[in-house]
C-alpha cells in the first residue's frame, strides 16, 4: 500500500527579492508547473523567519514525488521559481517524510 509523503523545502529568499516576489513567483509555479501533476496532492508556503520559508508538499506516493521532482529540474517554470531563492546559507536539504495522516479543515 502506497502512503502520501510530505516532503519539506526550506529556503531564504535571494537578497534581490522581496516577499511580494516570492507569492507571485510561487503562485505561478503552482498555476503552470504544481497543478499539471496529479500527484501532487497539497502545497503551503509557509514562513519561518525573516526571509526564510519552507516549501510543504504532499505527493501522493514518494515515487510521485521523485518523479515531479524530477520534472522540476527540466523545466523553465520551475527554474523561474526557484531563481528567487538563496538556498546557499541553508543547513538544510529537502526532506521526505511519510505521512501517516492528514487533515484538513474547511473554514
């Protein structure tokens, strides 16, 4: 049996950049590049300091995830989206995590 996998992206916004940058980039990226894959199945930005974010997404399988990810090496929309960001000072890599449940509430 397949479980989602949520996979973690922590980045710092590049020094040329502002956060109005970074949601119109992000929400181009989820429009052209995010919502052509069905495996995807949930994506937040979140903000987790100054100029700092975490990219959290949701895939259906970690295959899928692998496979997107994948794709985003080769294609110009992703590039664009992360041209934004200055990931050079992060300690951190993209992380994958098994999800054992989800939940969501309707507002």
């Amino acid at each position: 049996m397949k479980h989602p996998v949520t996979v973690l992206a922590p980045f710092k916004l590049a020094e040329d950049k502002t956060e109005a940058d970074l949601i119109a980039a992000s929400n181009r990226f989820q429009e052209v590049f995010v919502s052509k894959h069905a495996g995807v199945l949930r994506r937040e930005l979140i903000k987790t300091g100054d100029r700092e974010y975490i990219d959290i997404v949701q895939f259906r399988s970690r295959e899928d995830a692998e496979k997107i990810i994948e794709a985003e090496a080769q294609s110009e929309d992703c590039h664009a989206f992360f041209s934004i960001m200055d990931m050079s000072d992060m300690d951190e890599e993209v992380q994958f995590h098994l999800s054992l449940a989800t939940y969501n509430q309707n507002f």
